[in-house]
C-alpha cells in the first residue's frame, strides 16, 4: 500500500513549506521554491499538493498541530510548573525566534496583510494560542490574562526586527523570573 509514503512525503512537502515561509515569507516563497527545499522535483510537488492554497491550509493544520501537541504534553503540569515548561520551550532556539518569529504569529501577520483567505484560520490558531496561554497563567499574573502572552510576542518581534537571539533569549529569561522565580534557567 503506497499511502503510508505518500503521506509522509506530503508531510515532508509541508514541513519544508513552513520553514520556506517562515524564513522567507508566504509571499516571497513559490511552490517551486518549496520542491527544492523538499527535494524533489516541481512536478512531483504537484502530485501531492495542487495548489498554493491548498499548501497554505496544510501548513496552518501542520501550526495547529504542533501547537495542539505542545499543549497537549504540558497539560498534566500545574500552572507554574506548565509556565516553567512552556517558557522553556520558548527558549529551545532563541537565534531562530529571533530571525523566524513566533512560529503561529508571523504567518498569520502576513497572511492578514496579503488579504489572504486564509488569514482566518491562522487568526483561529493564536486566538487558541492566545487562549491557552492566558488560561494557564492568569492567576500568576495577578488576574491579567494576555500579560505572558503580550510579552511573549513582544519579544518575538523586537528580536526578530533587530535580529537578537540575545535579546529575545534575555526578554524570556526575565519573564520567567518575574513569574517563576525559583527557576534556574
């Protein structure tokens, strides 16, 4: 049976895809562009995925996806240990937040930006992002629900306009430091 292979390749496509359009942006990206990134030939791409549009969608149910597993592996945590967790992983790769940005919140800027259809359904993405942050860490915030959040995406995007993993790794340090002081990141 080939649809074991087939859909892995799809997902190889659309892996590839977003780091395309994250490192160049939706509108500075071809489908030519992203068969090279994944290797393959141009035509081949097409076999998987038919048309720009449709590898957009992929690529937001590929963001939904990751973030639905990373709040998925931090929901057994209480809500410091799951601030502790999810600042954490904020902090795996400070120099590619800082060059790519948020990885749910740039697409979508730029989705909105273009007037792109789909600009909707990556709005849904950080509305649910935004949701489960503010969920999680309203009660150690003194009762405001988007401050994590806010900061969060404020570091991204500062970094990443002045191109400083420093920057953004700091900004997250001293975030989790106000909030989680008995850490030792």
């Amino acid at each position: 049976m080939t649809a074991r292979p087939t859909q892995g390749k799809r997902e190889e496509i659309i892996r590839a895809a977003l780091r395309e359009y994250r490192r160049n942006a939706i509108s500075g990206t071809t489908l030519k562009d992203v068969a090279r990134a994944a290797e393959m030939p141009l035509g081949n791409l097409y076999y998987y995925v038919k048309t720009r549009e449709e590898l957009i969608l992929a690529v937001l149910d590929e963001c939904a996806h990751d973030l639905q597993a990373l709040l998925d592996r931090l929901s057994p945590l209480d809500d410091r240990a799951w601030l502790a967790a999810y600042l954490d992983w904020l902090l795996e790769d400070p120099a590619e937040a800082s060059q790519l940005g948020c990885p749910f919140g740039a697409l979508a800027t730029e989705l909105r930006a273009l007037g792109d259809p789909a600009a909707d359904r990556a709005a849904e993405i950080v509305a649910h992002y935004r949701q489960a942050v503010a969920q999680r860490t309203e009660a150690l915030t003194g009762g405001d629900p988007d401050r994590v959040f806010l900061v969060v995406q404020g570091a991204y995007t500062v970094a990443k306009v002045l191109n400083d993993p420093v920057l953004y790794q700091r900004s997250i340090g001293q975030l989790r430091a106000l909030l989680h002081p008995t850490s030792s990141r």
